[in-house]
C-alpha cells in the first residue's frame, strides 16, 4: 500500500467562485488542496482489467462522504486497468487518475442501472421511456473535481454501438460522465476514449470548466457526441482536442414541450482553444434540441478539420426556445463539406404532442474571422418560413470552397469582407445588431473588441 505516494498526491479542491457571471475561462486557475486522500486500492480494487471494481468505487465514495464538511476528500486511482460499472459521486471530491490509469466501462448492460429520462426531454434521447445511469454521476453536487495526470476513460463503447445499430438497444445509451443539478466542477487533463454515446453531459448545471481533455471515438461510432453542455450556465471549455463520429461540441436546452416547461437555458458559455474533428456531425453545434434557449455564448479559436460541418445552428417547428447572443470567431477550417449551416427544419420530435406553433427564434447570431482550405459549400442557410433568421452578421469570412455557391432562405443579415459573396439575404451593410452578439460579456481576449462599423 503506497501509503506516502497517496499523502503526497493529495490534491487540489476546487476554489469556489462567487455567484456573479464570471468568466471562468478568464479566472486564474487555483486548486486548493484537499485535506484527505485515499487509493482505490484500501477499498479492494483491483487493476487487473478484469476484476469488476463497481462495489469498490461505491464504498470509496460512500466513505469519502463522512469528509465533505471537513474540506472535502480525493480519491486516487493509481496506474492499472480499472473496470467497472456506474458510480455516484459526492460533494467536495477530487477524482484523481495518476498517469497509466484506465478506468474501463464495463460492456455488460447490467452493470448500468436504468434510471428515469430527464424532464426536459420527457423521454429517453434514443428510445422512448428510461435510459441507462452513465458511468460516473454527480447529482445535486457542490465541488468536485475529476482530474488526473493524463488518466484516461474508456468507455469500450463499440458493443453499444453495435446494439444502437442492430435496434438491439432496450434502453438509451449511457454516457460517460453526466452531473445533474450541480455546481462548481472541473474536468481536466484527463483522456476519453470509446465513449458509449456522450463523453461529458452537465445537465442543469453552473459553474462547469472543462479543460485539457482529449476525447476520441472511432469514425465509425455512431452519434458519439464530445461535450454537451445541456440547460447549464457559466460553462467554459478550453485547451482540448476532440475526435468524434458526430458532434463534438453541441449545446442543447431540451426536447420541443419538455423543455420549454422546464424552461431552462444554456447560457454565459465561453469556449476557446479547440481542435475538432467530426466526420459525419458539426464540430460545434447549438440544437437541435434548443427549446429552453441558447444565448450568450463566445467561441474563439477554433481548428475545425475532416468535418462534415464546421458550425451547425439546427432546430426545428416546436421547439420553441431561441439562438441568440451568439459569437464565433477566429475559426480556421480545412477539409470541411459545409462551413456554416443554419437549418431550421433538422430533428425529430420526443412524441407527438408537440406544439406544430412553437417556432424558434434564431438572431443575432456574429460569425467572424473564419478563414478556410478545402471546403465544399460555404455556407447552407435555412430558416422557417414563419420565424426567419434575423441579424445574422457574417465579417472577415475567407473560404477556399469547391462552390461559390452559398444556399439562403427565410434568412436575413449582414456581411462585410466575406468570399466567396454571400447570398442577397445576407448582403446588408453591417448595422449595430453586428455587434450584440453576447461577445460583450463573454467574450474572450479577441472577442471583447466591439464592432467598429
Ligand atoms: C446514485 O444516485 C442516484 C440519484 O442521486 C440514487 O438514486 C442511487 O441510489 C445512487 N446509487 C448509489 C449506488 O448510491
Ligand atoms: C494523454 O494520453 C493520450 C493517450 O492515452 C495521448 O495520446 C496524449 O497525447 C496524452 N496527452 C498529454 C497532454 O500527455
Ligand atoms: C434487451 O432485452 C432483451 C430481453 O430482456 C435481452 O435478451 C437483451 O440481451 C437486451 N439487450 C441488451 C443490449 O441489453
Ligand atoms: C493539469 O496539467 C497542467 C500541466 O499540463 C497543470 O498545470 C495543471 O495544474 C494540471 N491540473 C489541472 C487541474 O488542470
Ligand atoms: C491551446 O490549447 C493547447 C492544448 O490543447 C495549449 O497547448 C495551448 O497553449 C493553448 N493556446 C492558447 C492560445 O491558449
Ligand atoms: C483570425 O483568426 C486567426 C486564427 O485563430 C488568428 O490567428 C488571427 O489573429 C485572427 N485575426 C484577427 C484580426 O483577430
Ligand atoms: C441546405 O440545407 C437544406 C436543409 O437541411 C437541405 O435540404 C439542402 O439539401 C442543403 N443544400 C445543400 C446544397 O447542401
Ligand atoms: C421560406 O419558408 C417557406 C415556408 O416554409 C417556404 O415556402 C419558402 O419557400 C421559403 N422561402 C424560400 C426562399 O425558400
Ligand atoms: C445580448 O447581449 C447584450 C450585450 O451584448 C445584452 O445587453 C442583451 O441583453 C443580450 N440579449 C439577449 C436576448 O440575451
């Protein structure tokens, strides 16, 4: 038992922030000791790749809780293949995995206990009814870090690949990590391979830093999405690299009826210093599930790259909800089928009970500095017909594309210094509306500077 190893990696709980809209992106990065620490290994585990280590996770947790009103507690998972089905975690926890560690989902369906569908989405995303817990939860959780010297998650996901393809599936695939009404969590420096469905899923959440993770699926993963911050505020994710069969970032605010009662939205997100790529999906989308609203968002510094899409705005007839306060800059793309699309008339409905006049609204959208190698379509625009696309502001777009061709309807906007020529709708002079794209306030270090026309 490395007993002075474990005292000497005690590490780091987070530092609470206050409540105000802070940037996280823009804080100084500071992790306060945790004041206990314990191995995996005092709770029998065993890291051999085979051993189920399920019952191990849960008691470390359930003994780290007696720590929550004493500074809080780290567990720490040293080298080894550690298999295992779904745990909880607790407050005031850091989940530590030294370099060499893998914690491997267990591929047997019942190792996964079959919990309710979210009320925003009233249903499972997959299947109708209930879907399976992910591997690693967090409800209603204050302070909890999941870090590590390069560990890595392995979600050894091909098998549920494979029952989403044969409709073998009984219940919604799991996710990697999903926190649930939580706040104040990081995830950092960590590896996420092979994810079942979505690696990250905060759902309900504030507070939320993402940063240093690499995430990668096979191409061939179906609707393997990275990071997905769902109805969750003051998120930032930065400094990583993500592979995925679909989309690798996406924001989403639930499901057509369930979310606009549940009426939670996804805003104040700050996203820089990303490399994605995604073959068959967007590197970065908002949608289609939108319906408790998406505002506020800042992403700069993109590397978009073998993607079908770069940037996707998608929603649909019943969603209700709204797109708006949106700024992308400082995006290069290489080998992509469309750079920008913005598609009023993609995703399925939860049942059908959805309200056909609940129309989005999508506006105020700034898109700038997007320069491109390789690209098929510029740009594919497609509004709805009885909720158009407003202030949509396109600046310094320089795209090498296969077509000149840029595809608008039910569209309106502003563009200036953009090649290929954008379409008519999208041909006004530059107005004020350019510059209220959220970038104000969440804006990072290039994206603070307001429009000067
Ligand atoms: C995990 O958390 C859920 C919801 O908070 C709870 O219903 C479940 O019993 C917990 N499981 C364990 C093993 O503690
Ligand atoms: C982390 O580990 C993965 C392989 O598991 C490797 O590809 C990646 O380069 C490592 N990242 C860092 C920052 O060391
Ligand atoms: C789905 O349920 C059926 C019937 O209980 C079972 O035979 C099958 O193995 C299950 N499939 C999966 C992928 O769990
Ligand atoms: C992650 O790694 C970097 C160095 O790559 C280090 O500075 C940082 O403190 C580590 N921890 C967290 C929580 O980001
Ligand atoms: C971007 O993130 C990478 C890690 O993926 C890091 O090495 C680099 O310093 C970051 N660049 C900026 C400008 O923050
Ligand atoms: C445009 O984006 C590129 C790539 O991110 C960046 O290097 C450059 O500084 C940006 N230009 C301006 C004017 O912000
Ligand atoms: C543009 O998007 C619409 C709506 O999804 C689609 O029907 C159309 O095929 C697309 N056009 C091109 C040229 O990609
Ligand atoms: C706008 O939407 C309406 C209704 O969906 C459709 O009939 C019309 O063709 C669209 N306009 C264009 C220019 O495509
Ligand atoms: C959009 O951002 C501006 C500031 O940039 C803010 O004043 C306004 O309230 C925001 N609008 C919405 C609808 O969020």
């Amino acid at each position: 038992m490395p007993v002075a190893l474990v005292l000497l990696l005690a590490f780091t709980s987070l530092l609470i922030r206050g409540e105000s809209n802070n940037d996280l992106c823009k804080e100084n990065f500071k992790l306060d000791p945790r004041p206990h620490s314990v191995s995996i290994l005092e709770f029998g585990a065993v890291g051999d790749g085979k051993t189920l280590n399920t019952l191990a996770f849960q008691n470390a947790i359930f003994y780290l809780k007696s720590f929550a009103d004493k500074g809080g507690a780290q567990l720490y998972v040293p080298p080894g293949k550690w298999l295992t089905g779904s745990f909880n975690l607790t407050s005031h926890l850091t989940l530590f995995l030294e370099k060499g560690a893998t914690i491997l989902a267990s591929p047997d369906p019942s190792h996964w206990d079959i919990v309710s569908p979210l009320p925003s989405y009233g249903r499972g995303v997959e299947l109708p009814g209930k879907r399976y817990r992910s591997l690693i939860n967090g409800d209603n959780l204050l302070d909890v870090v999941i870090t590590g010297d390069n560990g890595t998650f392995d979600g050894q996901g091909a098998a549920w690949w494979e029952w989403l393809e044969t409709g073998t599936l009984n219940y919604s695939r799991p996710h990697i990590i999903e926190f649930v009404s939580s706040k104040h969590i990081l995830i950092s420096n960590l590896t996420f391979l092979n994810a079942p469905s979505i690696n990250i899923h905060p759902v309900y959440c504030s507070q939320v830093h993402i940063r240093k993770v690499l995430i990668e699926t096979s191409v061939d993963s179906p609707y393997v999405l990275g990071i997905v911050p769902d109805s969750s505020d003051n998120v930032c994710i930065e400094d990583s690299t993500i592979n995925v069969g679909h989309d690798a970032i996406s924001l989403k605010s639930g499901w057509d009826q369930y979310g606009i009662n549940y009426g939670r939205p996804t805003t104040a997100v700050h996203i820089r210093n990303l490399s994605l790529k995604s073959p068959t999906g967007a590197g970065i989308s908002l949608g289609s599930e939108m319906s408790g609203g998406i505002s506020d968002v800042a992403i700069e510094l993109l590397s978009i790259h073998s993607s079908h899409v770069g940037v996707a705005f998608r929603t649909t007839r019943g969603r209700g909800g709204y797109i708006r306060n949106i700024t992308i800059s400082d995006v290069v793309l290489a080998g992509v089928d469309t750079a920008i699309v913005a598609d009023g008339h993609t995703g399925s409905h939860p049942d059908d009970k959805f309200d056909r006049d609940a129309l989005p609204v999508v506006s105020y959208i700034v898109l700038r500095n997007f320069t491109g190698e390789d690209i098929g379509l510029a740009g594919n625009f497609s509004g709805i017909g009885e909720s158009p696309f407003t202030s949509i502001c396109l600046t310094d777009i320089h795209l090498q594309t296969h077509s000149e061709s840029w595809v608008c309807s039910n569209v309106s906007g502003f563009s200036d210094d953009v090649s290929p020529e954008p379409c008519s709708e999208l041909m006004s002079s530059p107005s004020s509306s350019c510059s209220a794209g959220g970038s104000s306030i969440y804006g990072g270090d290039t994206a603070t500077q307001l429009y000067s026309w």
